[in-house]
C-alpha cells in the first residue's frame, strides 16, 4: 500500500511511522487513521520489525489531536461509530501489538495525538513537546482513551486536574508526573529515540512478548490473577530458544544474540 499522509521506514528491527501533515500540525483525519491502521497490521506481521516508533513529520507537532474540520461536525451517532471504529480501538491496538510501541514526542501532543501517546509503551519527548487534553475547552471530553489511560499512568488526581482545565504543560513537567519516560533537547532526540529502539529490538521477540502482555495484564486484573499470568509467561519463556541463548551468553561472559539475522 502506497501512503497518502504518512510515511513508513525500516531501520534494522527498528520501524518508524511518521504522521506528515504538517500543515495541519499532523492532525487525524480519517484516511490518516486508515493508514495507521494498515501500518499496525503489517508491523504486526512482518517478523523482521522488533519496535515501532511513532513521530510527527516537522518541528512544531508530534499529533496536534483530531482533525476537527471532520470531528467536529459528526452528530452524535457518527461520533460515537467514529470512537469505536477509529479512534479508541485504532489506538488500543497498539497496546495489543506483541512488540514495543515508542512515541517520539517532537512537538505538539494534544488531545488525540497524547492519547495516541498514553496507548505507546515507552514515550521520549523533545525539551520543547507540550501535552494535554484541551477538548473541555470544546465542550466534550477525551473519548480516546485518555480518561482511562491518563489516570492509570499519573494517577487520578493529576489526570482530573489536566482534564478539567484542558491546561497544556511542558515536556518537564510531563516528564516529573510519569507521563513520559525521557526528555531529549529536540536536536538529540530522534537519535536518542532510536538508541533505545534499537537496544529494545535487540532483546528476544517472544520475550518482548510476553514482558509486553504481562504488564498490561496489570493494568487490567487484580495482583493474585496477574502473578498468575506472569509466572505462565516466564514459563513460557523458559521453553524457548531465547533462554538456552541468553543464560549461554551468561556463563560464556558474551552478549546474548537472540535475532541471528542481525
């Protein structure tokens, strides 16, 4: 499939989806949201891709939300058709990706673009990025997955607060709640980006895998059903071929060679 309004690159075990809409701050519309739906779909079976990074194309915007020229002016059955179809399960799918999800936060993260963000496993932001939740100041509220996401990852109280004011805040303060993982000055930050993508996609896919699932289990079950799947999944993980590798690098004081084909 040829891309219309993103672009889509392989660095080693490393791809990279780029939102180029600058002119429009890289805001979604729906034949972007389609074409971010094809790209987790190949990324998803393409065995030879061990992270994807997620960018927006320029330096002013990583996603600066929905396109509001379409959202706005749905009514409220096409609205809620929208939520489901494109927007809420489009960004969940990247939680269900068996393989780790970045946010290489350049500029701009609003509303559907942070929430796009909070669905990322890992989220690097540039000094200058800015991020919130403005949609109060519409008249609605995030319906993307931030009331659930948001809280999860700062906690009720800062995620009420960001959401009730629509306030916008600054890459350092993002990153003093948890919202982030790591700030970069922007001229460092695609290269620090991919020296963590890179060192990720290095690790064994199965155990990516199931490091991935067992920590969004708990996010979604109780600590007794979570130990459970976690003591499942390393398991799993000890019939596997990564493990004889990476307990024989051990021993052998070598590093561990889980993708041979590098």
């Amino acid at each position: 499939m040829s891309y219309q309004h993103i672009d889509y690159e392989q660095d080693g075990r490393v791809a990279i989806l780029t939102i180029n809409r600058p002119e429009k701050r890289n805001a979604l519309d729906k034949a972007t949201r389609l074409e971010i739906k094809d790209v987790q779909e190949r990324v998803a079976a393409d065995d030879s891709v061990g992270v994807l990074v997620i960018t927006g194309a320029g330096d002013k915007a990583f996603i600066a939300g929905s396109d509001l020229n379409e959202f706005g002016r749905m009514n409220p059955l096409e609205a809620y058709r929208f939520l489901d179809t494109l927007a809420q399960r489009l960004y969940t799918r990247f939680e269900e990706l068996d393989k780790p999800v970045i946010a290489m936060i350049n500029g701009l993260c609003l509303g559907g673009g942070c929430e796009i963000a909070l669905a990322c496993d890992l989220r690097i932001a540039a000094v200058g990025a800015r991020f919130g939740q403005p949609e109060i100041n519409l008249g609605i509220i995030p319906g993307s997955g931030a009331t659930q996401r948001l809280t999860r990852l700062v906690g009720v109280g800062k995620a009420r607060e960001l959401i009730y004011t629509g306030d916008i805040i600054d890459a350092n303060e993002a990153l003093a709640i948890g919202l982030v993982n790591r700030v970069h000055p922007a001229e460092e930050l695609r290269a620090k980006t991919m020296e963590l993508a890179h060192k990720i996609a290095s690790r064994g896919a199965f155990s990516l895998m199931m490091a991935k699932r067992a920590t969004r289990m708990a996010q979604e079950v109780g600590l007794t059903t979570g130990l459970a799947f976690e003591a499942l999944a390393e398991t799993a993980c000890f019939a596997g071929p990564e493990k004889a590798e990476g307990m024989e690098a051990f021993f052998a004081k070598r590093p561990a060679k889980f993708n041979p084909s590098e």
